[in-house]
C-alpha cells in the first residue's frame, strides 16, 4: 500500500486530460490511479496524491469588479436604503462617529486602495460640505474583542494620510473594558444583555463601514458584536452542548444570526427612541487570490441593506454541490483573519480547519455524519507570546485537563475574560481579550461529535496536534490510506480546493 513515501520506479504517468491537473499517476503497489493535487499548506502549497476518482470542489472565478469605488460609495450615500440620504443627517454641530472593521476585516491583500480608506474619504468630504467641523468626527476600529490594532497597523487598509489627519483623541479602538466608553441598553426576551460603545447611541449621527468576506459577517453584527463587551458577546459566541450544527455561514438556518438580529432590535430601539438610525455601508469583494476586488456596494439602515449584502456573496462565494462526502480532504491556510500582522497558532489552525472549512457550508455539511475530515496544515506550537497571551494558557494547561469546549467554557471563561493581567493585555499591549481562545475552541465542538475522526496531515509537530485531540499523519496520503481502512477502500473522497474561497451549498 501507498504511505505517501515513494520511490521513483513505485510511480508511472498516466495521461488524462479530463483532470484540471496534468497527468494521472498510477500506483505499482495497489493498482490504484491518482493524480496530484496541491493543496493549501500552511504559507504555501503542498502537492499530494489522491485516488483518481476523487471529486474536487472549486470556487467560481471573481465576479466583475465596481469601476469606481469612489464614485460607487458617493452614489450609495446619496440614495441610501431605508434611510435619508448622508447629507441631509447632519448639519454644522453634529457629532459624527465612523466606525469600521479591524483587521479581521481585512486579512486579505487588495488590487486597489481599501473600501474602508476610499469610503471614509468620501464622507468626511461630503460631512464637511454639510458643515460638520473635522473636529467633530470620529473614526472607531470595531474589534470587539479582538485585540486593538496599532496606529501603523491601521495605516495599512487606512491610509498614512487619514491616520495622521485623525489624531489619537479622534482615531482609536473601541474599548471593551473601559466603562466610561460602555452603555447597557438593556436585555432581549430571551435575557441576553445587549452592551455596546456609547458613540453609537450619543452620536449625533453613527455610521458603520463593513467589508463583508462570509455571510456570517456584517448586517447587526457589526455593531452589536464589533462595538459589544464580553457581557453582551458570550450569549452568543459560547458552546451550546444541544447545538443543531448549523453553519454561521447558512444565514437562512444560523441560531447565531438570529441572536445578534434580536440584539440589534434592541440597538435600533433605542436609536429610534432619539429619532435616529444607524447608517451602515457595507462593501463586498470577490474571491480572487491573493488581491481581491470590490464587486459591490450598499448603504442605509442594516435591516434592510444585509439581505442585498448577502445576495451579492451567495452569487460570488456559494456553490451548489450534489451529495455528501465520506471523506473530506481540505488544506488550511495561513492566510487567515486572527493572525494578521503577527503568526498563526494551534488554536487558530483548529479553528480554521474546523469553522470555516468542515461546518463552513449551507444545506448540510460537505462530509456525512460519520465521516472523516483530514486537513492539512504543519501544525506548530508556535505562539505570539505578546497579542495571543491567553491563548498559550489555554493551549498549555486548559487542553491538558480537558478538550470539551462545553467544560472548558463553563469552569474557566469568567477567569479568563476578567483576570487583571488579560484585561491589560487587551487595553494597552494589543493583545487579543482573555475571553477569545475560548470562542476558537468552540468551532471544535460540533465536529468532533459529528465525525468519527479529524486528521492533520503533513503535520511537523506531532504533539501540538495530539494536545489538541486530533489525529497526527506524515503526509496526506497517510491519512487518506488511515480513512479508508476505516470507512472502507469504496469511500467517496471529496477535495475542497481552496483557495480561492468559496462555500458548499450542498444537497442530498
């Protein structure tokens, strides 16, 4: 049997053009053809052989890019959607914040200048010609809980020339532990207690800027999450041991939608009781890699313009693919939204592989119940000790009590969310909040009780991926011989060739 370690004469080419790749090879010891495949590894691309009958998934070429973004954010303002136009909200004392996205917003390169830079541009010029004095306007990063970023980090997707207009009283990071910036504005029927920055309610008028990547983003998130503390986020953002196993990127069946769009009705409740609204922009970029393009544009109030948003990703992102896998092989990337402008982490890998890979779908999961998923990744125990400070705790001494993201929420959260040493971290160090591995982790929840096993391929650190409850291999090819012997020589094999980005719409 083929372990994945060869010799040249083990090996034959065998021509078939029907593949997009260019040659089959053909397995002396088995009998079996295969072809290669290079699949995402870490920072690069790992070549790997799979059975030849393997099905492999591949996005949608990018969408027609907005000739003008300027010219498209000017025109959205002017006629936004359930909303007054931009200029006719303000006048000469108004008070202006603009907030938008961090770095999660931006993990990705782009062909041209930023949405965010060109959008805030655009406004700040036509608040002017309304009379608002630039004293008056505000920028705000929405990280929520991620960690803040740094005024060179923001000059990245910002611009040098907006980061020095805006002077550190006018340009900063949302603080979610800093009370005087905080306002609770009560609790959902169900109880859920919905706390956000003060700016989106003391503000003469509050607009939000999106860059929108997966469905799971934007509309009341944004706000309610992005501008939220840890006491309005952990309702949502916290294992539910009787979860359906929906995927947060199926928003026509997502719990986590429906709960952040009954926090945002309280949001919009208390805007209107002072007669105003949110005013959002939300952007959309196709799927290119690695610069991608805008491909679309809406503003107005965030009930109504998401659903054009998620219209605009379904075209780009969503394909439809017919039938379950009982294999699922994947690679992950590195290129990943946590880690920018430092390094990825056991945690981050898990949960790249297992959110926005295997339980990253709509209809049902690309693999069956039951199933096997092998991800490749090198999967290092390598930590940047100073952003991602409660992670290595987490990794270090949490995994090794215990795994269940359930247990580890309930025992060790409220520690980790409060602990003096996190809160300054994330306040003044740039370090993510205490609370955030324990969201990571929860992706690895609903797997692990939906397949039968989850296996790292091509993995350098054996250890790291035995800590986390994963089974290590070699090489992909080892893992796929492992599958087989246990879901049988006649398993489907489904590959996600990713990137480019896309989700599975899948059917029975």
């Amino acid at each position: 049997m083929c372990t994945g370690t060869r010799t040249e004469s083990q090996w034959y080419l065998w021509p078939n053009s029907a593949w997009h790749q260019p040659f089959v090879l053909y397995n002396a010891d088995n009998m079996t053809a295969t072809r290669t495949e290079n699949v995402a590894y870490g920072d690069w691309y790992l070549p790997v052989q799979v059975p030849e009958q393997t099905r492999t998934v591949v996005a949608k070429p990018p969408m027609n890019a907005v000739p003008d973004i300027a010219q498209a954010v000017r025109d959205t303002i002017a006629a936004p959607i359930a909303h007054e136009p931009l200029h006719k909200l303000v006048g000469p004392r108004a008070k202006v914040t603009i907030a938008f996205d961090d770095a999660s917003g931006s993990y990705f390169q782009t062909k041209r200048e930023d949405m965010r830079q060109v959008a805030i541009e655009v406004i700040v010029e036509e608040l002017r010609k309304a009379g608002v004095a630039l004293g008056d306007i505000t920028l705000l990063c929405a990280q929520g809980l991620h960690r803040k970023l740094s005024r060179t980090e923001m000059e990245t997707f910002l611009g040098r020339k907006l980061v020095l207009q805006f002077g550190y009283n006018q340009l900063y990071c949302h603080d979610a532990e800093d009370p005087e910036q905080l306002v609770h504005l009560g609790y959902t029927d169900r109880g859920f207690d919905v706390e956000v920055n003060r700016a989106v309610v003391d503000s003469d008028l509050f607009i939000y800027l999106n860059t929108m990547w997966a469905p799971f983003n934007g509309g009341w998130k944004s706000t309610a999450v992005g501008l939220g503390t840890f006491r309005s986020i952990r309702h949502h953002h916290r294992p539910w041991p009787s979860a359906s196993g929906q995927s947060v990127d199926d928003p026509k069946s997502s719990s986590f939608k429906k709960l952040v769009w009954e926090q945002g009705a309280l949001i919009q409740a208390a805007l209107e009781k002072k007669g105003r609204r949110v005013f959002t922009v939300e952007s959309v970029y196709d799927n290119a890699h690695p610069n991608k393009d805008l491909i679309a544009v809406f503003a107005g109030h965030p009930t109504e313009v998401h659903p054009r948003t998620l219209a605009a990703i379904e075209e780009q992102l969503v394909v439809d693919v017919q039938g379950q896998a009982d294999i699922l092989v994947a690679g992950i990337s590195d290129a990943e939204c946590y880690s920018k402008f430092s390094q990825i982490n056991p945690i981050l890998v898990a949960n790249s592989a297992m959110a926005t890979t295997v339980m990253q779908f709509q209809g049902m999961p690309l693999v069956r119940k039951g199933g096997i998923a092998i991800l490749a990744h090198p999967f290092e125990a390598k930590f940047d000790e100073r952003r991602f400070a409660p992670y290595i705790e987490f990794y270090e001494r949490l995994l090794a009590q215990e795994r269940d993201a359930y247990w580890l929420w309930e025992n060790h959260v409220e520690d980790f969310a409060h602990r003096p040493d996190y809160v300054y971290g994330y306040r003044r160090a740039n370090a993510y909040h205490g609370s955030h591995p324990f969201f990571m982790w929860d992706s690895t929840a609903v797997p692990r009780q939906y397949l039968s096993g989850i296996y790292f391929a091509g993995v350098r650190d054996f250890d790291a991926v035995k800590r986390c409850g994963f089974t290590p291999f070699a090489t992909v090819e080892e893992a796929l011989d492992a599958a087989q012997g246990e879901l049988g020589r006649d398993s489907e094999i489904t590959l996600m060739q990713r990137p480019p980005q896309f989700i599975p719409r899948v059917s029975a």
